[in-house]
C-alpha cells in the first residue's frame, strides 16, 4: 500500500515563495509610489528623447541626399548653361546643408565646378576646407588632396602641386595611383625639373610593372633623356 505523505502543520504555514516576491515588489512600490514613478517617466523619456534623436538625424540625412541629387543634376547643366550661373545656385543650395558626410560631397562638387570653369584659387580654397574638415585616412580627405594637387598644376603652382601629389602618394591612400604619378612627373616637367620626373616615372615602372599605359612612361622617359 501506498504510503501518503502527511502534511506537517509548520508546511502548511510556510508561504508560497512567488507570492512572498510578488508581495515584496508591491509593498516596495506602494512605500515608494512617488520616485518609482518619476523613475519610470525618465527612463521613458531618455528612451522617448534616444528615438527622437536617431528619427530626426536619418531623416536629416536622408533630406542632405535628396539635396545632394538635385545638386547633382544641377551640375549636369553645366554643360548647357554658363557654369558661372550654375555655381552660383550650387552654392546657394550648399549654404541649406548642416554638416557630414553629404556636405562634404557637396563641396568636393563645388571644387570641381570651379576647377572646370577655371576658377583655380577658388578651387584650392575649397578643398583646403575640406582637407581642414576631413580627418586623414578618410576617403574624401583624399579625394579633397587629389583634387587639391589638380587646382594647383592648373594654377601653374607646381611647387605645391608637387606636395600635394606626392602627399596622395605616400598617404597610403585607396586610390588608384597611376594617375596621380603621372600628373606628379608632369609638375616636374612643367617645372623644369626633368632629373626628379624621370626619377617618377622610373618609380611607377616599379610600381606597375602590368599596367596598360606602362609603354607611355617608358616613351617619357626616353623623351626626356634624350633632352638632357
């Protein structure tokens, strides 16, 4: 026969342990009702002010990009209209962007309407604030740099051309480099300097041992040896 477990008298009085927690959570409540609430209204409000915060800044960016679009199209008149006109409106609708990356887009365009229109020193000064806005690494404070090093040489400022190419060049920038090399033994030329350009283009048969215009460095240094 079964043996049945008879139920002590101090069992029977032990409390039930959820209700024991749950009683304590509702006494501690009702003894501190008031900081208990405040407690709760801040935490929604920090919560409430941290969801506020992300909507408003994606949709802030989300308006730049838009802008930067229009920007872009407006740029594409260029080819049709005075592209002094067009900077004009390019730079009233830059004036309407708050600041990050868009901006940044923004102003690298505006460099380069200038540099097409031949507005050289313009040029450089925008990509000098860029360059002061972007932090090295950064992939428009290169592009900034490269656009910098192509205002100076159209500016006949070789000098600082050639820093400003050879700095895109040691910076261990993402770029593709061929480019930059050939427009910094360029700067040479132009600045009668035909020992420090070959020296670049010895460089980048070096460099690009595979690259398609390879023949053209070797051309240009057959060029100027004969020169010299």
């Amino acid at each position: 026969m079964a043996k049945v477990e008879k139920f002590r008298r101090k069992t029977l009085k032990e409390p039930d342990q959820f209700f024991t927690t749950s009683d304590k959570i509702l006494h501690f409540v009702q003894d501190n009702a008031k900081s208990t609430i405040i407690s709760i209204l801040a935490v929604a409000l920090i919560a409430g002010s941290v969801w506020a915060f992300r909507y408003n800044a994606q949709a802030n960016s989300l308006r730049m990009e838009t802008r930067l679009f229009e920007m872009e199209q407006l740029k594409k008149k260029g080819g049709t209209e005075d592209l002094s006109m067009v900077i004009e409106e390019y730079k009233k609708s830059l004036s309407e962007f708050s600041g990050g990356s868009a901006k940044q887009r923004a102003q690298m365009v505006l460099a380069d309407l200038y540099y097409q229109n031949g507005q050289f020193k313009e040029s450089i000064n925008t990509y000098n604030t860029l360059l002061s806005e972007t932090k090295v690494g950064e992939l428009n404070h290169d592009l900034a740099q490269l656009g910098l090093a192509y205002a100076q040489q159209g500016d006949k400022n070789y000098k600082e051309a050639i820093l400003s190419f050879r700095a895109v060049i040691d910076g261990h920038s993402s770029l593709p480099l061929f480019q930059a090399y050939t427009e910094l033994a360029r700067c040479y030329e132009l600045n009668n300097d035909s020992k420090n350009a070959i020296l670049v283009y010895r460089e980048m048969q070096v460099k690009f041992p595979a690259h398609p215009d390879l023949e053209k460095v070797e051309s240009s240094i057959k060029e100027l040896e004969a020169k010299a």
